[in-house]
C-alpha cells in the first residue's frame, strides 16, 4: 500500500542481504488485488532470477478481494479491458443480479456474466429465496457459486496480464500501458545496481505515477448499466 518505490526498497534490501539465494525460492506479498501488481511482481521475480542467478524463485501474492465481494456483498467481479489506457487494468464490480422474482423461473434468465462456473449457471440458481416479501434471495449456496466465478476472474485476469505484459515489446505495446513496459525496463535494470538508493529515490515519481490512487484500489465499483448487462448474455 506504501506503493512501488517502497516495495523495491524492501526487495533490494533482502537482495543486498543474500535473501534470494539458491535454496531461498519464495517471497510472498499480501493483499494484490490488481493486475497492474500482478505484472509488476513478475517483473519483479524475473529480475530476481536473473541477477541473483536463482531461476527458482517464485513470488505469491494473496487476495480476500473475491471472498469479501461475493460472500459477503454479493458483488460480481468483472474482467478488466486491458488497453494501453493504465487506467483499464482495474478490477471492477458491481450488485450481482438479486431479486426474489427470479426465483424459479427454471432456464429463463442467463447469469450474464462468463465464467466456467458463469456459463453455466442461470438466476435461478442464485435468487432461490422467493416471495414478495423476501429481502434476502440469496442463500450460502448462492454466494459460494459467486465466489467461485469472482474467484476465476480475478486468476483468469492475473494471467491475461502477465500474458499481455511480457509478449514482445513490438506486439505488448499495443495492449500494455508504456508506463508498465517502463517500468518493467527501470525494475529489470535497479535489481542489477549494487548501489541503488540515489538511483531508486530519483525515480520517485515515476514509480509512484505507475500505481494511481485508482489502480491501487483492490477493486473499483462501479453502478450496474443495463445495456451493458444485456449485451453480456449469450
């Protein structure tokens, strides 16, 4: 949350500190909710396994982010658009559909949302609390089936990202920020400085305008919009 110039720091002091040799595989990171993390982390190990000549390192990273939406708010996470705009590698969600009048309309009204899990399901599936007077259609089952298609866009995405993120530059500028291929140059070339704190301070708002208050969120709600929810059925 203190941003990437503080991550870094933290990094190459575990590197200066012999942290990343052979037979030490694996930094894990809390809370990364967002793509742009996700590359950058990549990135992150990438250099590592390079400069510290230890091609098993691995970093991981956690989220509650699907569980709190899902299980608890009963929101729909949504995938990210992923264009050259950094501002659409973001996490987005929205009130999953709810209303007691879906309960047992059978196959008439698709989840409208893809997903293994997604695909398959229809409203009726979620909304199985019925009644005029019923405020809460969703049941426990209901919001297990939510986060596990919240789940699945959130791995999904994270892999598309890293995907798009290290094709070759010539084809990943078409789809990926030239903030985050920049950055994956700056972070490629400080895990190879021995001294790198001036290096590393000089860069400040550089490092700081690559995570904006926005993609720092763990994930943007944003109000449902009817067209765009009937265009997502199949």
């Amino acid at each position: 949350m203190s941003g990437l110039q503080s991550v870094l720091q933290m990094v190459l002091t575990m590197r200066d500190d012999n942290a990343f040799d052979k037979g030490q595989d694996w930094m894990h990171v809390l809370g990364v909710s967002q793509p742009t993390w996700a590359v950058l982390l990549t990135a992150i190990q990438r250099g590592i396994r390079k400069q510290c000549k230890n091609e098993n390192f691995r970093v991981s990273y956690d989220s509650a982010s699907p569980f709190q939406a899902g299980g608890r708010y009963q929101k729909v996470v949504r995938y990210p658009k992923f264009t050259n705009d950094i501002a659409s590698w973001t996490m987005t969600m929205h009130l999953s559909p709810q209303n007691p009048l879906y309960c047992g309309t059978g196959k008439e009204f698709r989840f409208p949302y893809p997903s293994p899990i997604g695909d398959r399901l229809y409203l009726s599936h979620l909304n199985i609390n019925g009644g005029e007077f019923q405020s809460k259609p969703y049941d426990t089952v209901s919001n297990h089936m939510l986060v596990n298609h919240n789940i699945w866009v959130y791995v999904r995405s994270f892999l598309e990202a890293n995907e798009l993120a290290f094709m070759l530059p010539s084809d990943a500028d078409k789809a990926v920020p030239q903030k985050l291929i920049d950055m994956f140059a700056f972070i490629d070339y400080i895990l190879g400085e021995e001294r790198w704190q001036a290096k590393l301070k000089k860069e400040k708002l550089l490092l700081d305008d690559v995570i904006s208050k926005k993609s720092a969120k763990d994930v943007i709600e944003q109000p449902i919009e009817r067209d765009v929810v009937e265009n997502e059925f199949r």
